[in-house]
C-alpha cells in the first residue's frame, strides 16, 4: 500500500470514532513514528510503498485508537514545554495549562533572581520540575510521588533531557513535615472528586493513572489542606506555595487557604477558567 492508501484506509477505520480535524493530526504524528518522515516528507513520499512491517504496525496502532488510547500512550511520548517526554500507562500526560502554571513560576523565580530551593509534589511524568531545572538552571530542584512507576518515568525523563532532579518516593498524606526547608513548593495534585467521573472522556477514564487524578467526594481538597500544612513547617521565609487547582474550587481552596493563614492569588488560565493559585505565608 502506498502512503496515500494508508492514509484512506485509517480515514475510513477510525472517523466514526475521531473528529475530523483530529484524525487528520493523528494520521499524521502515526505515520512520521513509523516511518520517520516529517509533515512535508509526507506530501512528498504519498505515492511511496511503505512496507508489510510498516503496515502491519500502522494498522496496530489504528486498532489502539479505536480503543480510545490516547495517541501520547501509543506511540510513548508527550511534548511539554517544548520538550519530548516519555509517558506510559503510570503518568498523566501533560495538559497545556500546566505549562501556564510553569510559566508563572518561572517568571516568578526571575524577579527573585537567585538559586532557589524548589519540591513538586505529585511529579508524574517529571514535566513540571524538569521544565523548571532547565529553565532555572542554578536552582535545585527535586520531584516527589508516592508512585515508584512513575518516578522510574520521570527519571527517563531527566536523562534524556539532561536536567539534574532529585526524586523522592513518599505518600504526602501521611506526611507531617519533610526533612528539608524550600522556596518554592509546587503541585497539580489529583483534584477530580470521583462524583465527576461519569462526565470525563473515555480515553481518560480508561487509559490514565486514576491515583494521579480522583479524590472523594467528601474531601476533595485534602491534597491541598495537607500541602498547605506542610508547607508551614517547610517553606523558606517568603516561600511560596503554587497549585494548580479544579476550575470549580478556587474560591474553596482560597478559603482553606486564608483559614491556614496564608496571604493567596488566583489566576485563570488561557481558557478563562480559574486554574492556577500562588500563596505565601502572612
């Protein structure tokens, strides 16, 4: 089968599952893992014979879609912050507006404009303190979970990039203190009460970390309470607390906030949707 072939074929396989604007990006990402050829390599091999091994995997990863695996799963990567991380079945994959809340801290860290001292709880995937390590390279930075798989993951990640992080395996809530003091302490901690389950995606549903994203319905801020407890017994002078937070609890999370005794600012994110919190001891 040619490469135009190909590309019919998986139009015809997967459009009553997959958006049109979005079959036609994932074709594309599928085609350039197995083949290696680039968006304008495309254009120029559509008439080219990919071979039976090329095919047969090309159709593999089809029947994946159809599952509803996300497309980062298949082929084993995400990009964040401009850089290719390696995801499995053990991390969430990196949602844009993460970036916004590594953003902030970045710009926040070059006003300070000295070595920091900075912990993300909840690491996954390692995105948010490799991101931070290779932009503020003069900081320290470690990643902290609760999941062994998933520091392996973030691991991948800091060597393949060349980013110096330290990893700590630890259960936050049953954690009163740390053993070291930091500037900045970050999360996007899981904040998904489970009630909303039955109105999330399938592909997440089924394919991401559950761990890394529901609480219960009876205490769906306890990541936060505890962090923010934590962070009293932990955060430097003038240390700061970043969050990212359900678009739904800002005003709660404010709140438990100022009950803990912590001055607190929230931010929306580009979609307009209170996403992001930063918090910083009265």
């Amino acid at each position: 089968m040619s490469l135009q072939e190909i590309k019919i074929f998986l139009k015809q396989k997967l459009a009553s599952k997959i958006d049109a604007v979005e079959l036609t990006s994932l074709i594309g990402m599928l085609i350039e893992a197995v083949t290696g050829w680039n968006r304008m390599q495309q254009i120029v091999n559509v008439n080219t014979a990919l071979t039976k091994e090329q095919q047969a995997q090309i159709e593999q990863y089809a029947e994946q879609l159809l599952l509803g695996k996300p497309i980062q799963y298949i082929l084993g990567k995400a990009w964040f912050m401009g850089n290719e991380l390696t995801v499995n079945e053990h991390v969430l994959i990196p949602r844009p507006e993460t970036e916004e809340l590594v953003e902030w801290i970045i710009s926040y860290a070059s006003i300070i404009n000295k070595p920091l001292s900075i912990l993300d709880i909840g690491t996954g995937s390692g995105c948010i303190p490799i991101a931070l390590k290779l932009a503020l390279p003069n900081c320290t930075v470690t990643g902290l979970d609760i999941s062994k798989e998933a520091l392996a993951v973030a691991e991948i990640n800091a060597n393949k990039l060349k980013a110096t992080v330290e990893w700590m395996e630890t259960d936050i809530l049953n954690t009163a203190a740390l053993d070291n003091t930091y500037d900045i302490i970050v999360s996007n901690p899981p904040y998904i009460p489970l009630k909303e389950k039955k109105e999330m995606q399938e592909q997440v549903l089924n394919f991401e970390p559950a761990i890394a994203l529901f609480v219960s319905n009876e205490d769906p801020l306890i990541y936060y309470r505890v962090i923010a407890k934590i962070g009293k017994q932990n955060l430097s002078k003038n240390g700061q607390l970043f969050f990212e937070i359900h678009y739904d609890k800002g005003k709660a999370i404010l709140a438990l906030l100022d009950e803990l005794n912590y001055h607190a600012e929230l931010r929306q994110d580009s979609f307009g949707k209170n996403r992001m919190i930063r918090a910083s001891l009265k």
